[in-house]
C-alpha cells in the first residue's frame, strides 16, 4: 500500500528523531504533524473528490498502530484527527475536507465536559453544558471542553453544545481554532500522552457562522454514537494504552482497557481537574496553517 511507504519514511526521518524529546519535555509533535500532512497522510481518509487518500478505518487504525510504537503523543493526536475527520465526511459539505486534504489543518475532538471520577460516556454521548445562541446567521457558542486532544495546536475542533432548539439532542460544530475567545486557560493541566497537548479549550464566547453546524440541530447524537465512538474505539484500541483517551471508557470494549499486540506499556498520568484560573493570562488556540 502506498501510504505505508509515506508512512515509514516519515517515522523513521521525522517522528522517531523527535519522539524522545516530545515524551521528555512534553513537546507537541508539530513536526511529525506537519510531515503527515505533507505525505497525504493527515488525508488518508478524505474523500478523493476533495484530494484526500479515500481509505477507511482500516487503514487509519494501521497507521495509528504503527505511530504509537514510534510516538504515543503523534498517536494519540492522529487518533482524535482520524475521529473528527469522519464526523465531517459523514456530514460532507465542510471546508475542512479540502484543507485536511491538501495536509494543512489538524483536526481535534472537543466533547468532553466531565471532571475526574466521571464516566467519559456521560458528556460526550450525552447532554453537554455548552450552550448556542443563533443571532440571525451568526451562532455564538459558550462553555469549556476538557482532555481535548492538541488542545491549542490543532485548526479546527469537533465541538458538541446544547441544540438552537428543543429540549433534545445535542449540535456538533466545528469550530476554527482562529475563532477569537476561543482559548486554553493559562494553567491547562495535563492528560493524556506526554506531548499530545491534552488539555481543555473554552469558548467564551466563540462567534461562529451558523453555517459551521455539522449536520442537522439536535442531531449530533446520532454522528457520535455511529460514527466518532466506533472510529474511537478501533483507533485507540490500535494504538494500545498508551493512546487511550477520553470518549471510549465505559463502552466494554477493547479500546477501554486493552492494547493492541506487541505494544508498550501505559505509563501515563490519570486524566485530572484543568485549572481554568480567571482568565488572566489565557492564551488563544494556535494554527498549525500558521507554521
């Protein structure tokens, strides 16, 4: 398979060089990302029509696996993009298509709302707090997402909130990382694998498009619970403990303990509280686009 051979040349010339460094020092990957991007991999899933590889699951968990044996942090970041990636296809439309496509916009997954102790499947399946507001065609979005994966380094973020409408349901969006007060606070806290820039992102509030809406108003649930939880169950099962994350526990299946054949072992920190402190200095989300 042709992405594989992109794939080997760049772990072995880009990711592995830095990985050690990343897992030391908490470095985010932007290297190995932008290197992905430019080998088509960052597209491997987009349709063809929009540029991209026009491959599945399959092929996405193999490209995770291998990752993880080189750099959980690349891993677990590729496993949130490959998730949020899907969510957009099963919708279509999107302007993020073209721009994953042409390797140049790292998508992420902003669900969680949950604290510690709580089950991951309460807030990312369920209710979120984050309210939307529709003010003619411009929607504002309000609230905090919490063990967001690249959290201020990814473009774009599959963002979950309350629907326009009705009581029921819930409304994916996605939101561009430039969107101003969209923010990581200035004491972030940590999670996930070291270097992954897990983390939480608030909107406060964010101004959007209406057109940013994924789907239809209330229907998120169902791109969720058919799309992103399966694409996230395989990918971190893939990549073993060392990718596993927010949004599987809970589920019974393997992604939510297991790891995958021939992988290392964990080693992480317990997902904790983000200190969002008041605002004072908060830092906005950064544009890979930008590097």
């Amino acid at each position: 398979m042709p992405y594989r051979s992109s794939l080997s040349a760049v772990l072995a010339e880009v990711v592995a060089p830095a990985a050690e460094v990343t897992a030391r020092e908490g470095r985010f990957p932007r290297s190995a990302v932008t290197a992905l991007g430019r080998a088509g991999l960052l597209g491997l899933t987009v349709s063809p029509e929009f540029g991209g590889g026009g491959l599945g699951l399959p092929e996405a968990a193999d490209v995770v696996a291998r990752t993880s044996r080189v750099c959980p942090a690349t891993a677990a970041v590729l496993a949130s993009h490959f998730a949020a990636v899907a969510a957009v296809e099963s919708c279509g439309g999107s302007w993020v298509r073209g721009e994953v496509a042409a390797g140049r916009h790292l998508a992420g997954l902003a669900l969680s709302e949950g604290g510690p102790g709580h089950q991951e499947m309460e807030v990312p399946y369920g209710m979120p707090s984050s309210a939307a507001t529709r003010f003619a065609d411009v929607v504002a979005l309000r609230g905090r997402k919490r063990q967001v994966v690249a959290a201020g380094e990814a473009d774009s973020y599959l963002w979950s909130s309350r629907p326009l409408t009705g009581p029921d349901g819930l409304t994916l969006w996605v939101v561009p990382a430039q969107a101003p007060d969209l923010f990581v606070p200035a004491r972030p806290g940590g999670g996930g694998p070291s270097g992954s820039a897990t983390s939480s992102v608030c909107a406060d509030p964010v101004l959007l498009p209406a057109d940013a809406m994924l789907g239809r108003d209330g229907g998120g649930l169902d791109i969720l619970l058919r799309t992103v939880r399966p694409w996230l169950l395989e990918l971190r099962a893939a990549g073993g403990a060392d990718v596993l994350g927010p949004g599987v526990a809970g589920s019974g299946g393997k992604g939510s303990s297991e790891k995958g054949p021939g992988e290392k072992g964990s080693g992480g920190k317990e997902f904790g509280e983000q200190d969002l402190g008041s605002g004072v200095g908060r830092r906005p989300v950064d544009s890979l686009a930008s590097t």
